[in-house]
C-alpha cells in the first residue's frame, strides 16, 4: 500500500477505537451509579455521541477548523455550515489534504472527540438531572463552545501562535478539561443526590454494578489506543508506538498508586479507586504522550493516580456530588497533565510551563463562563433537577418508562 493509504487506514481503526470509547463511558457510568437510573444515562450517552456527530457535521468542524486568517487575533472563525468535497478541478477526489489521512477521515476523528466533553458531564450529573434540559445543554456545548474552544490550539487560533505554543497533543486540556469544567459547574447548580450528605457526613452511594464499571474502564483503555495513538495523525511507527507505550505506562502507573494511596489512607483495597487511578493516569498522559519518554510517563500516571484519591476526597468535603470521580479524573488530572508537559519531556522548560498555564486558564475561562450561562438559565426556566419522588424511585420510570432489568427490581431509596 502507499504512504497514504496505510496511514488513512491506521487513523480509521483509531477512529473506530475512539468510537468504542462512548460503550466504555457507558459501562463505567452505570457500573457506578444505581440500577433504577440505568436507562436514563444509556439514553444521554447514546444521544450525545448520535447528535454529536451531527452537530458536528453542521457546524463543528468548521468552527474548530475555520482557517484563521494571517494577522487574525485568533479566538473565533468560521468556515461555513455543513462539509464540502474537497475535489480536485477535474472533478476528482483531492488526495493532497494530507499527507497522513483524507478529508473525511480528519473530520470522522475529530468528531469522535467532540462528544466526549459532553459524555464527562453525563457522569458527573447522573442520577438527578433532567434529560430534557441536558440534551439541551449537550447540543449548545458540543455544537459551539467545544469547537470555539478548540480552534484556539488546533485551529490555529491564538494558544498556537504564542511565542511558545501551548502544546495539548491529544485532548488533556481541549478534550478532558472542557468537560470537567463544565461538570464542575453543573454539579454547583445541581446540587447533590438525596441521601449524600447527611447531618454533615458523607454516605456512600455504591454503584449497582461494578463488574460493568470495571469493563468500562478496560474498554475505555483499550480506546485510548486510539485516543492517543490517532493523534500521531499518521502511521508513523516510531512515534505511535512510543505514544502506545507512555500511554500503557501511565494509566498502570495511574491504576497502583492510586489502590496505593488509597490503601493507606482508607485500609481497604478499593477496586473503584484502583479504576479511577488508571484512568486519572490516562488523561495525564494524554497532553504529552508524544513527547515523553516511559520513565516521564510513570511519574506523570503515578502523580495522577495520587491525585485523584485526594482530589475524590477534596471535592466529597466540598459537599459536591459526583457519582463516577469525573470530576477528578477529567478535570484535575487533565490540568495536572497539560502542566506536565512544561516539567518532563522534550519540550519541558520554563517558557512551556508558562504558556501550559496560559492555555489551561483559558479553557477554564470559556468553559466556567459559558456552560455557567447555559446551565444556569436552564435552571431558572425550565429547571433542571427532578422532583424528589422521581429521583427517590429513579429516573428510568419517570423519563423513560421502563427498567433496564424488568425481572429484577430491587428496592434502592
């Protein structure tokens, strides 16, 4: 096969694998929350990857991607609604897009990470939420803010033509913190499940299924391969294994020290600690994978694996409520991992830290500012937390008529 094809191919199957990643969303979600919400967030996940797509196709890509303009300041462009063919003048299929993939295999790829953002937030607001106002919120964050933001590095907008770029090579920041700071603010409007804080105290809430969470997890690594691996944007052998391997060390590095750490501090062997830990140590990793070499990768996993069983515990005495650790994992881990890339690797140095902080107070900046709006008015209209009675005997009824497990109902007030 020639260059490119093998290289179209390479970035399809990854994009297949990031594809897989929303099952693993899925999994990990319901594994960690009750039986009785299963088909509510089932329902949000296969409605943001469905709609993600779409709003991409309309409006996404080409905001992400506007093509700013020289002497531009870089911060919004737009190229147009909907896809063009990119053909040649005699009506052929232009092959010079890239040298590492065609048009539409760039705009497959990049549309499988828009639904990611709002995914994260799914597991940060489950259990209590209404369907209808999120749905609402997922069309505005993944069809505007995530491709705004986005434009700002890998459009070419302003953080790409720092002195300094900042550097995010596959999503710690654009991808993994554009969610958690919208989950963290939707979990300061939304307030916590019933039955959470009690008298002051924090109560557990076990999910109904951890062998599902475990599997999601596992899938979730799996697409990481893709994740990670596609962001090579070519099938260049050297630097996608190297990816694979700071990748694979990062989220095993992640997995031990956070059933470390959490073992020490909490004398059990907590399997769901142990999972978050693997992958609080991929979205650290996710920033610099590419540059990194594997003991860089082991401290940057093993600094996310201990964060995360902190950061569990700080945002739990915050009385914030976040049923799956999105929050730790996605935003703390993935702010963790874009400042890594200015202390280890081959770019770290001062000057890299100081545009890493730049860009991850931007993103903080849009994301705070804009899911805040959204949410917020979506609140003061139509509302967005269930009645009491509806989250007590859970959302499957009530917003969708049915259970996940019709012959085996058990009772989890």
């Amino acid at each position: 096969m020639d260059l490119l094809t093998t290289n179209n191919v390479w970035m399809m199957i990854c994009t297949a694998l990031v594809f897989f990643m929303h099952l693993g969303f899925g999994l990990l979600e319901i594994g960690l929350t009750r039986q009785k919400n299963t088909l509510n967030i089932l329902f949000k996940n296969v409605f943001i990857i469905t709609v993600g797509l779409l709003l991409y196709c309309l409006v996404g890509f080409n905001l992400m991607y506007p093509g700013f303009e020289e002497g531009s300041v870089g911060l919004f462009g737009f190229a147009g609604f909907g896809l063009d063919s990119p053909l040649t003048a005699e009506g052929a299929l232009d092959l010079t897009y890239s040298e590492g993939y065609t048009y539409w295999t760039d705009f497959l790829f990049q549309g499988m990470f828009a639904a990611t953002a709002a995914t994260i937030v799914s597991g940060a607001v489950a259990e209590r939420i209404k369907i209808g106002p999120f749905m609402f919120f997922t069309i505005l964050y993944v069809g505007l803010v995530y491709p705004i933001a986005g434009s700002w590095k890998w459009g070419g907008g302003f953080l790409q033509t720092l002195e300094t770029p900042f550097y995010d090579f596959a999503g710690s920041t654009l991808v993994h913190s554009v969610g958690g700071w919208a989950a963290l603010v939707a979990v300061c409007l939304l307030g916590a499940r019933i039955g959470k804080f009690k008298d002051g105290k924090i109560q557990a809430i076990p999910g109904h299924n951890i062998p599902l969470a475990t599997a999601g997890v596992l899938i979730l690594w799996l697409g990481w391969f893709g994740f990670n691996g596609g962001s090579v944007l070519s099938a260049d052998p050297a630097l996608t294994s190297l990816t694979l391997v700071t990748t694979c060390l990062a989220a095993a590095a992640g997995g031990v020290v956070a059933a470390f750490v959490s073992a020490i501090r909490y004398r059990n062997l907590d399997l769901t600690m142990f999972l978050n830990g693997i992958l609080g140590g991929l979205v650290g990793i996710t920033a610099g994978a590419d540059q990194m070499s594997p003991t860089d990768a082991i401290i940057i996993g093993a600094v996310a694996g201990a964060i995360i069983v902190f950061a569990v515990s700080m945002i739990d005495r915050l009385k914030l409520d976040d049923p799956v650790g999105a929050i730790a994992v996605h935003l703390v881990c993935g702010i963790w991992g874009t400042l890594a890339v200015g202390l280890f690797g081959a770019l770290a140095g001062w000057d890299q830290f100081v545009s890493q902080f730049i860009g991850v107070a931007s993103y903080a900046a849009i994301c705070i500012v804009s899911s805040y709006i959204i949410i917020f008015a979506l609140k003061k209209t139509v509302g967005i937390r269930v009645s009491e009675r509806e989250e007590l005997e859970g959302l499957d009824g009530y917003e969708h008529g049915m259970d996940a497990y019709p012959d085996f109902r058990i009772n989890e007030h």
